[in-house]
DNA sequence: TGATAAAATTTACGCGGGTAAAAATTTTAT
DNA sequence: ATAAAATTTTTACCCGCGTAAATTTTATCA
C-alpha cells in the first residue's frame, strides 16, 4: 500500500513481472491480457498504488479517453441535473468526462472550445449558449472535434442533435389549458437567449390557430440569462397595468414562470385553478424547483434521462464511427404534462 | 488561417524563424522573450493555428498550470454561482480550471479526488461533501496534492479553509428576529449533511442564551441533497400537527426554507410580517432563489465574492510557498443580512 | 565605440509511455 | 504429441515538448 516508489510503467512492470508493453496493454483494455497475466498485474496493482501518467498516455493517442461536456450556464439547476446524468454514463463507458460552463459568455464559450480542442477529447457533448453563440466559432470546432449538440439547436452544427420537442411541450400544456380554462396567452422573453423559445412560441401560435383560438403573445424585456428576474419585472408591470390579455398565462420556460410567480405574489395576484384565483400560471421544463414554488407549477417535463441517454449513446456511435455520422440527425423526445397547483 | 499542417513545436518554430527553445519559453510566459520575437510569433500565430500539445507540455513540468474545483452537489446554484467566481479568477491568473462535482455521493469524491491526483494539478480547491466525505481519503489527498478547502470545513485538513462565520450568519438573523418579534425556533435536517449546520446551530443555542431566550430546536427528517423536498415534508408535518414552538422560524438554509414555504402556501399558512401573517420565516445563505420565493426570503448572504477571491487568493500563495503553509488558516467571512418579505 | 548585460540559438538529453516487428513462449485444437 | 493460434517478451524507435549548458547574437549604456 505505502510502496509508492514507483515512478514509472517501466518500473511497475518490473516488479509485477509482466513486460512494460503488455503493461500497456492492460491499462488500455484489461480484458486485452490473458488473465493469469491479468491477475499478476492486479495483484501489484494492490501492493504499490501506481497509475499511469495520463499526460504521457494521451501525448501520442489521437484520440485521448475524455469527453468535453460543455454548458451555457451551470447556475441553472437544469444543467447541475442533466451534467449529473451525462457525466454517469461517460464514467460507466469509460471515459472521463471534462465539464465546462459558459457561465452565459460568449467570448468564455470561445476559451472553452479552444481549450477543448487541445485536448484532443474523443468527443464533446455541448448545449450551446444559442443566439449569443459565435456561430462560426462553433462550427470551426465541430469540424475538428467530433461534437453532438444538445438542449439547445444550432442548424447544422455538430454531427447530431438530441433535444426535447418543443412541440410535444407546447401542444400539451395549451391543450390542457384551453381545456380546462381560458385559452392562455404567450410569455416570453423579447429576446430569447434560446432558440428553444423561438420554436416554442412557433409553436403556441399554431396550436391555438388550429384549437380556433386567438393567440396572444406578451414579450418582457430584458437580456441576460437572469429569467427569473426579467419575469418577475415584466409581470409587476404586466399586473399593475392590468394589461394581461387573458387570465391564463403559459410561459416560455420555468424560470420566467417562477419570477412572473414572484410578481403574483407579490402584487396578492392569486394563482391556481380555484375559484378564488385570478391567474392561471403553466409553463414548460420542469426545472428542479418548479415543485416548490407557490403555488406548485404546472409544466411540462423534459425528459431528462432519455435526452441525456440518447446525447450520450449519439456521441459513443459518433465515436465509434471515426468521428462523422452518416447524415445529422435529429432527436427529439415529448414532453410529459405536470399537473401542478398553478393551472 | 488554414494552413494546419504544423505539426508540432519544431515545425512552428522553423516557420516563425525562431528557436524551439524561445517558442516554448514564450508560450510559458509570453513576456518572457523580447518585444520583436514575441510579435514574430504572434504573427506566425495568426498565420497558422498551432496550439502546443497540452499533453506534452505537462508530462514533464512537475508542476501543471492546472485547478481543481471540487463542489459536492453542482445541481445546487450556490455552487454554481461561487464556481463561477472562481474560474474567472483562475483564468486570469493564467490557470486552467477543472471543475468536478461529486454529485452528493462519497464513491463520486472518492473518484473525482483519484483522478485529480493524476493530473498533477498546481492545486485544488475543494468543497467536500462534509459528513459523507471519506476523511481518509481526503486526508490522503491533501498530503499530495496542495489544497484549500472551501465552504464546509473538515478539521485539519488542507492547507487552509475559507468560508463564511456561522456565528456570524445567526447572530444577526436571530438578533432581527427578537428583537422585530417572536424569537425563532430553529429549523433544521435532523441529520444534516454539512458541517455549517452544526455550527450554525451552536451558534443558534449560544445566540439565544446571550439574549436570554429559550432555544427550540425543531428537526426533520430526511437524508440526502433533495433539501428543499426535506423542507416542505418537514413543514407540511409541523403544520398539520400545529406543533412549531413559535410564530418565528429560522431555517438552517436557504433550501429548507424553500421547502418550507412551499409546506406554508400549500397549508394556507400566511408567511410575512404583516399582521395578517400567522408565521415568519427568515434563513441563511442568500441562495440565487430565495428573492423568488412567496414571499421573498429574509436571509443572512454570504459574501460570495469575499469567500471566492479569498479562496483563490489563499490557493495562489499555497501554490507559490511550494504546497505547504506556515500553519493552517481558517479564514471565516461575516455574512450580510438581507430583509425581505418573509420575517 | 567598446564593454557588459540580456536574450536567443545550438545542441543534446530526458520524460513516460505508444507501438511496431520479430522472436520466444504459452495455450488451444487436432 | 504436434501443429496452429494466441500471447508475451525483446528490442527499438517515436511522440512533442521541457530544460540545461555552452555559444552566439543582440541590446544597452557608459
């Protein structure tokens, strides 16, 4: 246990008795070694903790063991929840997984990508920042890297995309609310970090056009990757100019909801499907505090373990095939309705 | 732009019409070569995208320019919010941040702490787990790799630890509380996860008796990293059973008082200071939700951006005395008492 | 202008391990 | 038991860069 004198392969194979070359051998694939030898190794792998200096192992590797997992902004919950899935899918295949976060910068995205390169992963998972994204940055690293977006579409870019299906979200819970209620009106950012949102407005418009219903899309400003705040202040001044077109409010994504909650609240809006409420309030996500806002939000959820399943069985195909798929797909999983206390 | 048919160092150096030697000093620390080669080869850099093989470049250097940062559970955007500050300074002082989450789970930080060792990072900065932490394995770590500790303390370990001062978190949200009102009972995991909590309660006890109150400690229970879930149930039970000691409750953390007023909204517990409010909750930690809660959360905020640079401040000059210090610091930060709605 | 300091070049070796080729050994099949 | 197949060992060279020492070039300044 404490014998750590050993500096290098050459001495480690030294003393478990095995040649340096099939030392190697073994740390690239154990199962690559007949198994007496196998056991041998293990054995001296137990008395003097060696491992191998992973620079000097990825130097002349093409293609190293790691795998880039690149987010736009890891204060999100959302994030924190799919990176843990992610990271536990690459670690069970035997890769390790490198996390970054844009933490909401385009020129910090930049460093990452550059960063990543000269690492030389065997692949990278990346949600991109979206419209603030250096769309030709992007693309000049997805031709080097092999790359499967998620999350977040950028048309074109990296070998493949796993997402929801905004559609799937959006049909559900307008059809739930205009089932049950008044039809709802749209919120939404003026502009939208996310191409999600974009599709998901698309979206609300032709659900309500084919429910027959009037569409109304209201637009908060504000810029920045603080959603709770910019819904908080665009709904104390949507509440106190009363200028709400219907009293049932369908939000872009849950974050908004949970700051267009606070302004409810707030302003003593009540917000729920009782008949002592004035507002109904749905949204779209299930981010992981949704449950504990107040009232409980009614969305819809992502389906976080396939689309990360999905992302990462994408990228070991992606892998295996030598870095280019046959044509970019597109996969995209439904939503599953929420039924909460908000609508 | 597109001539990257440089291989390596040799090749870029012969095209700059400079030396390897130079070339490697200069992507060491570009001002350490003269004014006119280093503009040759920022020229030759625009000209040809070369990037050294990071692999290469570490294998030898005993010391690697690289961080760890280790947070225990990244879904929680406490964390993400101080890795945030961290990376951005660490980039600046020209290192390269990796960041792992150990996703609540001991075998994970067990996991995180080996690989980390093979990278032979310059030094690490580590928010452990706190009680599931494997101490020994910590422990071990520490006497090889140069490390900080953050956020949650473990006694004797690393060269220093930077946090904030519990006591001064508590004493002044139980000092607002008594005196605007009811004193609090404090609300807490009846197992909790964090060493914070411990001293946070001691604080609670010894702030109580100071003032001449009688303490209520009132615990729930729950295992795990869902705290917000062990909040609401907890409350939900407190409630329904009418049996919190007081109008007044001072909650561990922010994330039970989450859960909390989630269990208030859904009992019809009116949660303020107003006179039509039967409860006042108030908390600690300023986590990037608690102005978002219903009613927005009185709370005692770290000094995120104190403790952050501290930490890094405090690795940098660990990393330049060569790994040890003189004796082991705790640097604790004051908090800031931020009145909201909720008490 | 010459002396001195500062910087760059030459030369050469090392790091830790990947990996190819040929020889030797072991295992498996017949 | 023997041939064929599968592994392992030997040997040897490579990767891309760090770095030390000695030498040459360039800059600085009296």
């Amino acid at each position: 246990m404490a014998h750590s004198e050993i500096r290098n392969m050459e001495e480690f194979a030294a003393i478990s008795g095995i040649s340096r070359p099939t030392v190697s051998k073994y740390f690239h694939d154990p199962s690559s070694v007949r198994k007496s030898t196998r056991m041998r190794i293990e054995a001296a792998l137990e008395k003097y903790d060696y491992r191998p200096n992973i620079y000097a192992m990825n130097q002349n590797r093409k293609l190293t063991k790691n795998i880039g997992i690149v987010v736009p902004y890891l204060a999100d919950p959302f994030f924190g929840e799919i990176v843990r899935m992610i990271e536990g899918r690459c670690i069970e295949a035997g890769f390790t997984p490198s996390l970054f976060s844009a933490h909401g910068d385009q020129a910090h995205e930049n460093a990452i990508l550059d960063s990543l390169r000269s690492m030389k992963p065997a692949g990278v998972l990346l949600a991109p920042l979206g419209r603030q994204s250096d769309k030709s940055a992007i693309e000049t690293f997805c031709k080097h890297v092999p790359t499967v977006l998620f999350d977040s579409n950028i048309d074109g870019m990296g070998e493949a995309f796993v997402g929801s299906d905004n559609h799937s979200f959006v049909s559900q819970t307008v059809e739930y609310l205009s089932r049950t209620g008044e039809a709802p009106c749209f919120f939404e950012m003026r502009t939208p970090a996310n191409p999600n949102a974009n599709k998901r407005r698309i979206a609300y418009l032709s659900m309500m056009e084919r429910l027959g219903l009037e569409p109304h899309v209201v637009k908060v400003d504000g810029t920045g990757w603080g959603f709770e705040e910019i819904g908080r202040r665009g709904g104390l001044k949507l509440l106190s100019e009363k200028s709400l077109p219907t009293n049932t409010v369908l939000c872009s994504n849950d974050r908004l909801a949970i700051g267009l909650l606070a302004a409810c609240y707030e302003s003593g809006v009540r917000v729920g499907r009782g008949a002592d409420c004035a507002l109904r309030v749905a949204s779209h996500d299930d981010h992981p505090f949704s449950r504990f806002t107040c009232p409980s939000l009614t969305t819809a959820a992502h389906d976080y373990s396939a689309v990360s399943d999905n992302a990462v069985e994408t990228l070991f195909r992606l892998i295996e095939s030598g870095g280019r798929l046959e044509s970019r797909t597109e996969s995209l999983f439904p939503a599953r309705l929420i039924m909460r206390d908000s609508a």
